[in-house]
C-alpha cells in the first residue's frame, strides 16, 4: 500500500520524560505538510506492565499527571514488542519521506530506545526526522498552543493542522 502523502506524523503517551519512558500509546498519520491532507493512520495502546519488563521507566509527576486524568488507557493494551513490530511495518507500508513528531528530543529518542530494549531494528533512519516545533516556532514564535488533547491520534492531527498552517502562512508573506 502505497500513499500520495510523503510524510508521517508520529506522537506518543509516556509515562515519564526521561529518553527510556515508558510510552503506552502511539500513533502515526500519513500526510503532506504542504497541504495538510492526511490519509492512513496506525494507532495502538502499549500495556505498561510489559513495558516495565523491557526496563522502561516512569516518573511519578507524570504517573500523577495521567491519574488525575483517569489513568493511561489500556483498553485495547497489547504488547510493547508486538505494537513496535506493526509501527515498523505500517512505516514499512507508508515508506515515507520524512517523519515529523512535535519536537526532536521527545518522541524520537524514546521510541527508538523502546525498539532498542525491545530488541527490534528502528524502522526509520536518522535522516529522515523532522522537528515540527522547530518550524512552527520559526512561524510563531510567541503562538502558545492550546487544548492539546493528549491522546496520540488527536495530537498528530493536530499537529499536521498546525505545521501546514505555518508552512502555509510562511509562504504567504
Ligand atoms: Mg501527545
């Protein structure tokens, strides 16, 4: 399965902020940052207890933080091993150009940490990352966002809409 949209937008929930977190869900939207169309989309929950057990860590401010929020879902919980592996092939599927998530010290070096302790290839190369806050930042350099959703799939829509928006806006000055 080929897409029309170049890129990937990835975003993930953790349980902590150190580059070996815990994540218990994910996602990644195909899409074209110059349009904002987007198409396929992959979207799983990591159960934590597996996680713990490939020496994931977490933080007890961001363990409080979910918990005020009813705590991490894990509804449909599968795997940390099992989720990497459908990543990479969804990624595999997608062969995108480039892969964007909303900074480049959070969701790169935390998933790629996982698919180290899972004992998994990384399916992207380093080449390939994009910071999208970097470039909204450029844009808007006092825009504080709001509202942001803080569940994996809502996040990366957003973010699509918002790097678009400050391609789109950048282009039109
Ligand atoms: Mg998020």
């Amino acid at each position: 399965m080929k897409t029309d949209l170049p890129d990937l937008m990835i975003d993930i929930e953790t349980l902590g902020l150190r580059p070996d977190a815990v994540i218990f869900e994910l996602a990644a939207v195909a899409f074209d940052p110059t349009t904002g169309d987007h198409g396929q989309s992959f979207k799983a929950e990591i159960n934590i207890e597996d996680a713990y057990l490939h020496r994931l860590t977490s933080d007890e401010e961001t363990r409080r933080f979910w918990d005020e929020r009813g705590g991490p879902r894990q509804g449909e919980a599968q795997p940390l091993r099992v989720v990497l592996d459908h990543l990479a092939g969804f990624i595999g599927d997608m062969n995108p150009k480039a892969i964007w998530s909303w900074g480049s010290d959070f969701d790169f070096p935390i998933l790629g940490n996982a698919y180290l302790r899972a004992g998994l290839d990384c399916p992207w190369r380093h080449y390939q990352q994009r910071d999208a806050r970097t470039v909204y930042k450029l844009v808007f350099p006092e825009e504080k966002r709001r509202g942001i959703d803080h569940n994996a799939l809502n996040d990366c829509l957003r973010q699509i809409k918002d790097i678009a928006f400050a391609i789109n806006y950048s282009r039109s000055i």
